[in-house]
C-alpha cells in the first residue's frame, strides 16, 4: 500500500490565493487545449538579465502544500515577439518556495534534440538550478561537467 496522494489542477484559470511574481498570466488556448500562460510582466520584459530575468523568481506560485514527490505537467514554451537572440523559449516549474528562494527545472524547447542544435546546445535543453545562490552561471562554472543541465528529446 502507498502513502503517497495524487492532486490534479485543471489550470484553466488562476487558483485562488495564487502569487503572480514578475509575470502576467491569462487563459490561454494553444495546440487546442486551452490553459494558463504565464509570461513576464512588461516591467520585467523589459528589464535586466540577471537582475529581472533568467534565474529569478518570475514564477505564478500556487497555493498548494508539497515537500517531496512527482510533478507531472505539460509545458509549451514560446518565444515572445521580443525575445533577445540567446532566449530559448524557457518554461519550467519552480519549487520549494520560500520567501528568500527557491528550487527550479525549466525547459528550452529550442535546445530539444529533435531541432538538432550543434553542441553546447543539444546539452542544454533541462537545467535545474536553485535561487538565490546556485544559479545557472554558477552551476556551470564550478560544475563544468554539466551535471545540471541535459539533453532531451523536445
């Protein structure tokens, strides 16, 4: 017998008590599905890599308790109108969110092996990181085997 216990959320709309950080998020109908798009508010879109994107908490925070167990979730990642030439689409779920950090595993749809990307890129499709002191740069300077990033099949 298990202990472990299942929770679906049909996100289609904004569950109560949720926390918008850094971005905006509306219903979205994509690839016939409809679901929630999140994506950076304008302050942020327009901001400073490092300071207001890439490795920050731009994240919708559900009002959810979760210590440790599986996360199953589709993820469509695009890039915006706006996107800078080294953006990826990133898409991800954050984590283990406490008022000074937390943990993250995003996806870079234009990294997915089926695009073929030449190297460092086909390596570089799923990172994980953790806010505020393990962010990418980091990881990848002092782990320079690539132990927290992969390839993937997307």
């Amino acid at each position: 017998m298990s202990n472990t216990a299942s929770m679906f959320l049909d996100l289609v709309t904004v569950p109560r008590g949720s926390k918008a950080r850094s971005v905006e998020v509306a219903t979205a109908d994509k690839v016939g599905r409809t679901a929630l798009g999140v994506t950076f508010d304008e302050r942020t879109a327009r901001g400073t890599p490092n300071i207001d994107y890439i490795d920050m908490p731009t994240f919708l925070e559900l009002p959810i308790e979760f210590e440790n167990g599986e996360i199953s979730v589709d993820i469509l990642g695009e890039l915006r109108a706006d996107a800078p030439e080294y953006a990826r689409a990133f898409a991800g779920i954050a984590y283990r969110i406490t008022e000074i950090g937390f943990e993250a595993v995003y996806l870079r749809p234009l990294n997915g092996l089926r695009l073929e990307p030449d190297p460092p890129r086909s390596r570089r499709a799923v990172q994980y990181f953790s806010y505020p002191d393990w962010r990418f740069e980091r990881l990848r300077e002092e782990y320079p085997d690539g132990r927290y990033e992969a390839g993937a099949d997307i």
